[in-house]
C-alpha cells in the first residue's frame, strides 16, 4: 500500500508523504525564521501545527522544540521524539485524515509553496568534521599524490580517518562560492605565489546531523550510535587544490577548504531512508572491537553532480555516484569520533568525505575525473573542464527511488565568483 | 607614575589596575552569569557598573553588552570600544575617584571575591584555529619524527601553518582531563590497539580572542589586523602523541587533540598588554606581501608550566618559555587565515601553537623535554616523567613584568584522571 497525501505530490518529487525531510524557513522576508518539513512543492509550518496543539502525543505535547528559529532543540530530544513526530505530521498529511485537509485556515496558515518561502540553514552548526570514508577516493587521491605503489596509508584501513572543518563558513545551498586566493607552489624550486586558485573542484558528499549527542569523556557505544544520527543532507566540500597541496602537511587541509561548504536545506531522517538500507562492504582488515557492528550498513541513495556553464541551458551530469559506496559506515565514523572522549553536539555536521564509486563515471571530484587536470572532461556544447570555472555552477543531487515515491535531497548548488582582484 | 587603585593590589598579583582582564563569573550557583573585570583579588561585575549608569560615554552609553552571559557582544564592537571601556573602569578603580569608592552599596553589589565567584568560559567559541607558529617547536617535532634532515617543512617558513581544532572540547582551567583512549600502532607490523594513551602529553600555547571578525570573502588587510583580536589567553593543548602519531596521515591531528583544550579564564587585552610589546624575530625568506607587516611585534611574556604530581606539596617548574619567541606574530595569523575569504567570528580562539623557545629548558612540552620519551625528566622529591601519569595536574602560568605591577594571565591548569575501564 503506498501513503498518499491529500497534497498533491508528483511521483517524480523529491518529497513524497514517506519524506518528510526538515528544514527552517522564512514565509517572507520580515517573518521569522520557523521550522518546516517539505511535502511535494509545499512547506508544513511545524510551528502553526505545534500552536494548533495538534502534537498532542507524550512527548512533544509540552514541547518548545516547534517554536525555534533552529533544529537543534528537536535534534536533542532524540529518536522516540522524532518518530512520534514523524508519524504525527505524516497522519496530518495523508489524505484520509481530515484534520488539516478539512481546515482551511489552518492549511492557509501552515502551508507554504516552497517557490515562495526563504530557506535558511536548518540547524546552528557547532563543529563540522569531514571524514574520508571512501575507498576509491582514497585510492585515487594517494595514488595522484603519491603514487601507485601504496596509495592508501596504511592507517585507512584501521580507522575512519577524519579532520575538523570549518563551521563559520558552512553555506545553504545556492548561495555563491568567491574563487579564493592563496599561496601555492607553481613548479620546482620557485618561490610560493599568492593568487587566485587555478584549481577550484567540487567534493561530492554527505554529511550526518547530529541528534542528541554525548558528554565530554563519554564514548559512545557502536550499538548505541545510529541513534544518535537524526539524518542526512548533501554537501558540497569546494577545495582549491592547489593551495591544499601546499599547505597541509604536517597538519592536514586548511585554507583549502576553509572558503565555504554548501550543504543541501533539507534534513532527510534515518526514518525515511531505512527502506533503502543496504549491506555495507565488507571491511577487511576486521575493525577492532570498538568499531565492529552487528550488522554493518549503507543506504542506496543515487548520487549525481553537474556542472552548468554560464549560459548553458542544461547542466553536464559529470558524475553518477552513491552514499552506498562508503567503506566506514556512519554509525562507526560516530564512534570512532567519541572514542577519545570527544564531545558532539546535537546539530554537530559528520561529512562522509568524497563519495567516489569504483568506475570512471563515478568519481566524486574533479581531482579524480580529470585526474589532477591531466584528463580534461567534455561537457555539452563543446564545453571542457581541468577544474571549475568562473560563473560556474555546481549542481548536486541525491535519491532513493520507492516503489512508486521518491525519497530524496533535493539540490546541492553553487555558482563560483571570480576572485577578488 | 604608577597607577594605583582604591582596592589593595598587591605587586605581585597578576590583576593590577594596568590590567583589567575579561571574563565571565556567577557570584553564586543560583545566579546569572555574568561579565566582569579582575582588580587584584577581587572581580569587578560589569552589569552592575552598567547598570548604574557607569559607562556613560558615547560608545557604550546604550549598549547591552555587559547584560549578556558572554563578552561576545562586546568583543563584536571593536577596538574604540575597548578603549572606551577600558579608560572607564580604570578612572572608576582608581584611588583618586570617589564614584564607587565612596559609594558603599555599589561596591557591594559590584564587587566579589575572587574566591568566592565560579568563573566560566569568557566566550562563545564557534571556531577554535591551532597554529604551528613556534621555530623551535616545528624544529624539534621535526627531528624527532622524520630525522635531523630538513626537520622542518618547506612551506613552514612561508606561511603560518594551522588546523581546525575542535571547539566543543574546549574547557576552563580547572576542569580534569580524562586520560584519553585510542588507536595506537605499538612497533614494527603488529596490528593497531585500542587503549589509554601511554603519551598524554600537554602543550604550553597562548590564543588570541577574535573580536568583531570578517566577512566571509572578505579577506584582512595585515595592516587592519591587529584590531581585530580582543586579547589572550594561556591554553594548554592537550595532545595523545601515541593515538596523534598514528592517525594525522594525511588528514593532520583529529582524535589526538579533541579530547580537551584548556584555556584560561581571563582574557588580557591587547592595550593592557602593550607596553611589554617587542620586536618579533626577523623572518628570512622575507613573507610574501600579504603577510608583511610595517612593523613585526610580539610581547614579553613570561611562560612557565609546573607538574604537580599527586601527594607533592607543591608543583616542579619543567619549562620556562616565552611568548616572544613565536616566529609567526598574530596579525600575520589572522591575516592568514582569512586570505582565501575564511570569515572569523568574535569569539574565535586562534591557539599559536606549542610555544617553543632555543634553550633546552624552554620546550612547550613533554614530547620535545623528554625527547619522545628517551630522555625522562627529573621533578621535585624524586618523581621522574616520560610523559603525563594519573593524577598529575598541569599548571601554566604566564606574566609581564611592568615596573611595580605585573600585567599577568593567572594560571590554566588541569588534573589528569584515569582513562575508562
Ligand atoms: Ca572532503
Ligand atoms: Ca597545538
Ligand atoms: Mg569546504
Ligand atoms: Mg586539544
Ligand atoms: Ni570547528
């Protein structure tokens, strides 16, 4: 039995009634930031059903978590929370529920079209951790980096390998990336120069919001950690690589990445994806204890990035990826996280790392597809790319098709501005 | 001649009324927290000198910034400000001024006991920057992990390297350490284990407070820079060298660090700190012109770091080092980080890296005072250290010393408790 709501939902949208993917939002430019979910081409004000006191079950019923201008209240109550209202809002929506459907002031006061409402970045991001989870990237990376004799360092296999991000810089998505400028080192003994990046690229990835989080010096257990995940948007890591080739070593990437991440506005939970849950690879070396999980899993959600050149009518699909390649899963990057203790905060951002697969047409960024610039890449209209150009856009997407319904992210873009002079 | 406060301040105390230290305090468990202004043993509440009607100059005359739990809003307006505010509290500490002298009932409710107060974390920190700005420090790390050939990286001496850190971990002096778990490879090709850190290690650092910060895409000019920072703090980075070691290829320093960043309580403006300004080493290649500086500063301040084991009476000096001898000055930092469009935000902490100086006895740390451990170092009443055991506590302390008055950060300590079963 498929659900349908009483709302019109294309079977081609992202945001089917089996969605329900959250997100904040402005009905207009002087009205306050709110919560929402999205449904098909409209937006559910969570805050007009919460006033109408229509979250009416235990454990939300007192709640302020609906009245903030940010996630972050909702994601700490935890997964009991988000199932009821989940399955609250998706009681509400569907078309057998009179309700909402049968309430015309109330639809007026809770519904938005989404072509008309001002998303904002769905929760304040404390940290933002960027992993390195898949093989095939690593693979790629070390072997144009280093070589291919031992392209993988041989600490990969032992631990999800991560950094720390920068958090201020984190972006909704569409907002414009400035091409930045930085030092990097042209070729053999010549001096470092400074100027703008010549070799601006996309990463393909995922990132996990953090739910309630866990205590300084509190480790969190790998059976435990899934429920410590509220769910997962798209991301866009824009690295210049060639001030990160300069810079990061002894202490990893930097000011190569540090210019702004885009992430996509709508948070789309675990809930919504367990239908399409997947075996994760098989992990060889065995992961140590700490790290091993009863059932180890991915989900199949269908990745894709275009690029748009300015004036193109269509972007050049560049890539065909997916979450499901991941060799460290989400709930053993959580754990190894809190392993030393580490706090993290509900709203905390968990990036996957680039999602390569294992194919020429799967690869997550342009490092990879034109290897290092030395393979341009032809893009329609005659168009061809070493790395990204002025104006520009990148277009990522993601979803997991049902039978009948979608279950996506929507869109993950940015358009890059010249440098400053 | 000297400035001398109606509060008697002896000359040895680091809270002369030269100084004026922020920070944020509740004067009792139940109370709001709050910002105030250390004067000796005494901290001044900033609310309720506002709240009389105190700060009537035309700056801060309306502002709500010494109202707020943090001195977030304070740090975001700017250096003209800080001097307003900053000649304000001084002419009302001082002997010859009447106001709050002779005023009973305001002293009372503005007043408190140093001891008496619970002192919290002065800022909100959304980002916490390390830098690696020590020559000695990236000297000796250098040597003892990659060998006496070109210790230190090629691009060190063109650019201030750094890494994200990570900001939920940050603590206020006197919070206990946990003695971290972790991946470690224990020699030759036996596989990794997890366990507590057998090289729990601190680092003496200082951390410039980010006060109203940049834009994003709006890169610092070094000439504007110096306004931006508010002031210092001691820090003492807390580092696992065994799980550090194994994981920070090619990603840098991850779980080795964030189980805990110690800073002090009291931030010491740039003004107070002044007059102890100083000539930075000269920097040969000459930097790149944006990071040259019209004139390159540092400040003499006067580190120290004791270890107190458990049952010693008193702590043993095991470094004595000094800001002064960063290669790297903070504006070129701050400059730094924000060339590729990076925005700073007030608050951010921007840690200098160990703080190394060229003697034997000036290393910032254990890794580098006891040679990786090969060379233990003798405490007080026989005790010996590799590197740090349960229970030992950690005490940086860090001083100017003016002519009759100190301009002094108090300490930052720390207590190490033993890792989780
Ligand atoms: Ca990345
Ligand atoms: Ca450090
Ligand atoms: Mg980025
Ligand atoms: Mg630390
Ligand atoms: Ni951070």
């Amino acid at each position: 039995m498929t659900l349908k709501s009483f709302i019109d939902v294309h079977p081609d949208s992202h945001f089917s009634l089996q969605n329900l993917p959250y997100g904040v939002f402005k009905p207009g430019k002087e009205q306050k930031a709110r919560i929402g979910v999205a449904i098909g081409e409209y937006v559910l004000d969570l805050s007009a059903i919460a006033g109408a006191g229509l979250f009416n079950e235990p454990l939300l019923k007192d709640s302020e978590c609906f009245f903030q201008n940010s996630l972050n209240m909702f994601l700490a109550l935890g997964r009991p929370a988000w199932k009821e209202a989940r399955a609250t809002i998706q009681r509400l929506l569907s078309a057998d529920e009179p309700t909402l459907r049968d309430n015309a002031s109330l639809r007026e006061r809770s519904l938005f079209s989404m072509d008309q409402v001002e998303l904002l970045l769905p929760a304040a991001i404390g940290d933002y951790t960027d992993f390195f989870s898949s093989m095939h990237h690593a693979k790629n990376c070390g072997t144009i980096f280093r070589g291919p004799e031992n392209p993988i360092p041989v600490n990969w296999f032992h631990l999800p390998i991560a950094y720390h991000g920068r958090a201020s810089s984190i972006l909704l998505s569409g907002t414009d990336i400035i091409r930045p400028r930085g030092q990097s080192f042209p070729v053999g003994n010549s001096p470092p120069y400074f100027g703008p990046s010549l070799k601006l690229d996309f990463e393909l990835e995922m990132a996990a919001i953090v739910g309630p989080g866990n205590e300084l010096g509190k480790p969190v257990d790998i059976d435990k950690a899934e429920d410590l995940i509220f769910g997962l948007v798209l991301m866009n890591d824009w690295s210049a690589r060639d001030i990160q080739a300069w810079e990061y070593q002894p202490l990893g990437p930097f000011l190569g990445k540090s210019f702004g991440t885009t992430i996509s506005p709508w948070i789309v939970t675990l809930e919504a994806l367990e239908p399409f849950a997947c075996d994760a690879p098989k992990q060889e070396p065995h992961p140590l204890p700490y790290l091993t999980e009863k059932k180890s899993k991915n989900y199949d959600i269908a990745l894709e990035v275009q690029i748009k050149p300015t004036g193109h009518k269509e972007g050049s699909v560049v890539t065909k990826s997916n979450f499901k390649y991941l060799y460290w899963t989400l709930p053993q990057q959580l754990v190894h996280h809190t392993s030393n203790g580490c706090n993290l905060r509900p709203g905390d951002l968990l990036g996957t790392g680039t999602i390569s697969g294992p194919d020429r047409e799967s690869l997550g960024c342009l490092l990879e597809l034109t290897w290092n610039g030395q393979k341009p890449l032809s893009l329609q209209n005659g168009a061809v790319r070493k790395f990204l150009e002025d104006e520009d856009e990148v277009i990522i997407s993601g979803c997991c098709q049902g039978n009948g319904y979608k279950v996506g992210f929507g869109t993950c873009t940015g358009r890059i501005l010249p440098a400053l002079l």
